[in-house]
C-alpha cells in the first residue's frame, strides 16, 4: 500500500480494515470456541486464510492488484481471524494440559518472534529484488505445512457443553466475568491501552524506515527483524520460567518500559540505535503479552475460555485498529516521530496506573487461581495458588 499510494493515512487504514472485525467478531468466534471443537476450528480458520493468501499473490503476481483489493482481503483476513485467535489461543490448554500451559505459551510465543526475526529481514531483501508477489505467494504456501500438522494431531476429544441460553446471553457472561474480577480485568485494560496508542507504531515503520532512517525496503526488513529478535529472547525467557512467581510485577515493568522505548525510539535519526531501541521495545511488548496471557489463562474457568481468550484478543488486535487509524492521520498531520512518542507517554502513564494498583490486585487473583484448583486445575506443584505475583502471604 505505501509503495503504491505512499499515503501514510492509507496504510493506517490497511491496518484498520485488517484488524476492526477482530474488535467487531472476536466474540461470535469466543462462543464459536467454547462451544465446539478448537481443533477442527483452528484447521478451518488456517484453511481460510491461506485460500487469502493466494488470491493476493496471485493478484500482485499478475499486476492486477489495486487497492480495493488490499482493503477486501485485509478485511476477509480480520474476519478470520476473529475466530481463529479465541480457537487457537483456548487450544493451547487442550494440546498440553494446564501444568505446562505458561511453557506453552511462551514456546508458541518463541515460534512466532523466530518467524518475525528471520521473515523481515529476508522479505525486505526479496521485495527489493523481486517484489512483493513472490513473498506473498511464499506466505501462502507456508499454510500448507500448517494444515498438515494440524490434521495430523492426535489431540483428546473434548465434549463441549453447550449451556442454555441465547449467543448473546452467553457473550454478556464472558464480559461480566472480566468486569467482575479485577486482575483479569486490570491486565486486559493495561493490554488494550498499549494496543491502541503503542502498538500502531509497526504500521508507521514504512515512515521510520523512507523518510526519518532514509532507508528501503532491506531498512525496514531489518527494522521489523530487531523487533522480533527482542521478542524472542522474552519469550525463550518466559520458557524457561518454572512457575507463576512475579508475573504481575513483570507486566508491569514491561509495559513501563515499552512506553518509554517508544519515546525514545521517536527521537532517534540513527539506524542501529534504532533497531536497538526497537529490540528492547520488541523484548518487553512480549513479557507484557505473555505473562497477561499466561496469568488469564490461570484464572479463567475453561467453560469460558474461549470467551475471555475473545475479550483478550479484542485488547491485543482488536484496539489496534483503531490505534492504527488514529496513528496513520496523526502522522500525516504532525509527523510519525511526534505520533509515537505520543503513544509511548500514554502506555507509560497506564503503566503507572496498573503499578499502583498491584498490591490490591494480588488478592483478588491469589483467589481466583484457587477457585481452578478447586475446581480440578492442577497448576505446578510450586505454584500453590498466589497473587498476580503469587507471593506467599502469612494468614
């Protein structure tokens, strides 16, 4: 999109029309994973998406891809994903067991920010030699060997009990669970501030990259492969972790230092402080994602997982859209610097806010997390039912 209109209001929208039926059909696709099975969901949703895939290659192969094009699939893309993220993110429970489910998550987490340090990098190089058909066409491809894993699974069946009451009777009892419990609300609204005022900073990369960096496609290729390499350190780091044990005041940390690396990231006119700046911000967007994600997961019943999992995806991707439409008309008004050192005081001042409000939080979240062990969660034998941080407290 920037390449061809060089608009960086068009390339907020790209994000915005990608993203806004995450926010608008996340929990349609919660109920859809609560009440049948993930498994089946997650191959149809990764199905779905690669037919997208290609149709998009196939259009910028032919050189008949236009813009309504790119606005059509993002959305179709959005509208996928707004089942696919509740399906697959309540799947990680259902393939390894809750015991192993921090494990889990910070090894698919490790996956994925592999794939953002080694697919940037190697996209930038690629579209300056041979455009961006071929990595799109690439990407389509990739879905293939995903859909062969998945049906190859030998996952155990789970019966879902499907509840009296109509869809929005039981959307309304995934929002009231999230209001009614602090800490998971707490994290969630920490997670949608940073989507929707930090985040949006990888859709102004394009700018950074062409007109602060003076830089190409490799620049950006490299820029976006800095972020991934700090993410993956978190989330082998995440892995590593053998129980719960400070997760909340990780959180907190991280968030503060995203803000802060986004202030700064603003600043920079030099290309490898900036791609340093942009692995520590990518290290500690992680630890917030993970350890929320992780800590939810701990608290929430598995009846309601998927519809929690959708109100998490709402923060994480669906606030993103509208944080991307926002960003793409503040930089096209006052510049993308200014736009995201914005962004960056305003997680930082949420950071503050969720900082003050921990120690009243851990109370609350030491008793949900027993209510699943007495509910039959079996969490790791050092991990006896704490607070955010689980920090053993004298009776």
């Amino acid at each position: 999109m920037y390449r061809i209109t060089g608009s960086s209001v068009l390339l907020g929208a790209v994000g915005f029309s990608t993203q806004i039926p995450i926010f608008l059909m996340s929990t349609a696709g919660g109920i859809v994973a609560d009440r049948y099975s993930r498994h089946r969901v997650v191959i149809a949703t990764q199905s779905a998406s690669m037919v997208l895939a290609f149709a998009l290659a196939a259009l910028t192969l032919t050189g008949k891809v236009q813009i309504w094009h790119i606005f059509t699939l993002s959305a179709l893309l959005g509208v996928v994903n707004a089942f696919d993220i509740p399906a697959r993110q309540s799947f990680i429970v259902d393939m390894v067991g809750k015991p192993d489910l921090m494990n889990a998550i910070a090894l698919n987490s490790s996956m994925f920010n592999a794939s953002r340090v080694v697919g940037p990098a190697v996209a930038g190089i690629l579209v300056a030699s041979i455009g961006e058909g071929w990595c799109f066409f690439a990407n389509a491809v990739s879905y293939i060997a995903v859909i062969i894993g998945l049906l190859l699974m030998n996952v155990r069946r789970h019966e879902r009990i499907r509840p009296p009451g109509s869809p929005l009777s039981h959307v309304v009892e995934g929002f009231r669970f999230v209001t009614q419990n602090p800490p998971v609300h707490a994290l969630l609204m920490l997670l949608g501030v940073v989507s929707l005022t930090g985040m949006p900073y990888a859709v102004l990369m394009p700018i950074f990259a062409d007109r602060v960096l003076h830089g190409g496609a490799a620049t950006l290729g490299w820029l976006m492969g800095a972020s991934g390499v700090g993410a993956l350190a978190a989330a082998l780091l995440l892995a590593s972790r053998q129980s719960l044990d400070g997760l909340g005041r990780w959180v907190a940390i991280a968030a503060t230092g995203f803000g802060v690396g986004l202030a700064v990231f603003s600043f920079s006119r030099t290309f490898w402080l900036s791609s340093g700046i942009l692995a520590l911000m990518g290290f500690a967007l992680m630890i917030q994602m993970g350890s929320s994600n992780t800590l939810i997961q701990s608290m929430v019943p598995d009846r309601l997982r998927g519809r929690v999992m959708a109100v998490y995806s709402m923060m994480l991707m669906g606030m993103a859209p509208i944080g991307s439409l926002l960003a793409g008309a503040a930089a096209d008004h006052m510049g993308a610097p200014l736009t995201v050192a914005a962004g960056g005081a305003v997680c930082t001042i949420a950071a503050f806010v969720f900082w003050l409000r921990l120690p009243r939080l851990r109370v609350h979240a030491r008793q949900l997390i027993v209510a699943q062990q007495l509910a039959g969660v079996v969490l790791p034998p050092e991990v006896p039912g704490g607070s955010l941080e689980l920090e053993q407290t004298r009776e």
